[in-house]
C-alpha cells in the first residue's frame, strides 16, 4: 500500500490516504485507541494508544457490505504488527485462511507474537527480499513452477534474468503473474489435459487487463509445485490452484491471473495473492525476515 498522511485540518487533526495494491483506496482522519486482544491461554491482552484509521471514503476494490475493515499487517511503523509487537513478544505474526466454500460461521484465524510461530514438519520458510519502491511489503523471490515433471522458469525465456520478486500480499485476492510466465503455464497444462476439455481465457468483467485460464473438464492429479530462492519447494494440490468459477460452476479456472505490465512495480513482478494462501499456515517473522508455509488444515 502507498500511504500519505498529514495535518492538513489543524494541529489535532490527522488525515490519511491509502491505496492499496488492487487498486482500492481510503481516506479518513486517524486516531488513537484502547484495543484488546484475547490470548491462546484465554486471557486478555490490552493495547492502549494504537494508532487506527477512521475511514471517511474508500471505494470498494475487492472489499464487501460484510467487510468492515482491514488490518494493516505490513512493514511500517503504523501496521498494527509493529504497533504492538512490544505487548505481544516480536515483531511477528500468522494466519490461516479458509477456502472461501467454508461455512461462513467458521473464521480464519491470526495469531500474534508468542505461539504465533510456524514449526513442525513440512514448513517451508523462504528469506523476506526488500522491495525498492514497495517498503512495506513483504516481497519473496520465486524461481518458478513445477507442474507435473516440468519445471518453468519464472524469467522469460532467453532472459538473463533468473529470479523474480513476488509481494506477498493477503489482501489481494488472485494471483497475478507475467503474460509470459502465465502463457508457458497454460501452454504446459493444456498438453496434460484430456483432448474433449474445453479451455477458455475469461477475461475479466469492466475493461479489467487480466484474464482467467477455465477449464471444463477433468483435470488430473498433478504435481504441482512454487520454487522459491534456496531451493525451496511449495507443494500444491491441484484443488488448492484451481478454483469454481463463480458464474460457470461447470468450469474451474487456474488461481492465476496475467498481466500484460512485464513488472508491476519497478522491481516487482507480482503478487502471491490470498487463494494461494488457503489451507496454508503462513507466519512472518521480521526480526528474523523470514516468512514460513505450512500445510493445514484451517478449520482446526
């Protein structure tokens, strides 16, 4: 997100404007308050003087009527991580998303400080990368997929260019990826389908740039994996990258989005976005810069 803040009313009065990395903003008048936070033993924990946003305009991006408000879990100084990383034992915090077919009165979960820790067997933790002109995200550097037994190179083909820096970013809901690396994707998959599945591009409704790669069909148990720096592998069902289309509910389409744009942002080729994140324990820990993956099952 891209702040900017001042006193532009009076002395007692701070305004801010946000915008966010899919494209929604707000606008509103920053304030201090108590907040408390239940603990994993069941006490209570209590936060006085955490800086908050008080939204008087926002448009609506991605967010719904049943959506309040949004957390603010990035690098600076006014993420709610940072604020009360002091009461709470680190500057460090997870999540577990739910699929979003969960039944709605069973929550995701985030955990804070202590105990927030990812540990265990198949944790997979790669190295946090600063991005130059996004310096409170938290970028990754992904070398490429693995589906079925072909590995493909995030780079463009011929480049000399061998890594790429992705945002991780739960706040954004697809994925989004290179034209180029999206094009090898879908030209890979397509060889392994069954020849009688129909494939698409959707394109995304009110002149969005992106598009959708839908099949409707059987698709087979792949191997399916993110290579990220260090020779670290994320494994991935085919269920946890493809979902139901919402509109056609005989199709499921690919997790993934394109763009046209070669980087997104100066040094960043894209965005690690939330449905990749699903059935995943996710915990970022910035004083040692490291952010972990564990498969889970988030409804526990």
């Amino acid at each position: 997100m891209s702040p900017q803040a001042g006193c532009r009313v009076s002395p007692e009065v701070c305004l801010y404007n946000i915008k966010y990395e899919d494209g929604s903003n707000t606008i509103g008048q920053m304030a201090k308050e108590t907040m408390t936070l239940a603990t994993t033993s069941g006490s209570v924990v209590t936060l006085k003087d955490i800086v908050f946003g008080c939204s008087h305009m926002s448009n609506a991006g991605t967010f719904t009527e049943n959506i309040m408000g949004i957390i603010g879990v990035g690098r600076g100084p006014l993420s709610f991580v940072s604020q009360i990383a002091p009461y709470v034992g680190g500057n460090k915090f997870s999540h577990c998303l739910l699929p979003p077919q969960t039944d709605p009165k069973i929550e995701s979960k985030i955990y804070f400080g202590n105990h927030s820790e990812v540990s265990g067997e198949n944790v997979v933790s790669v190295p946090l990368v600063e991005t130059e002109n996004l310096d409170r995200a938290y970028g990754v550097i992904v070398k490429g997929i693995t589906i079925g037994d072909k590995f493909i190179q995030f780079a463009p083909i011929g480049s000399s260019l061998q890594n790429s820096t992705m945002i991780i970013d739960s706040g954004t809901t697809i994925t989004t990826i290179p034209q180029d690396f999206f094009d090898r994707i879908i030209t890979h998959l397509k060889e392994l389908l069954d020849p009688k599945s129909e494939t698409s591009i959707v394109t995304i409704p009110g002149g969005h740039p992106c598009s959708f790669f839908c099949i409707k069909g059987t698709i087979p148990e792949l191997n399916m994996s993110v290579h990220f720096e260090g020779d670290r592998k994320l494994q991935y069902t085919v269920q946890q990258m493809f979902m139901r289309d919402v509109v056609n509910d005989d199709r499921v389409c690919l997790k993934m989005l394109n763009t046209s744009d070669p980087m997104i942002n100066q040094d960043v080729f894209g965005i690690y976005g939330s449905t990749l994140m699903e059935n995943l324990l996710v915990g970022y820990d910035l004083d040692k810069n490291v952010v972990s993956f564990k498969p889970s099952n988030c409804i526990n």
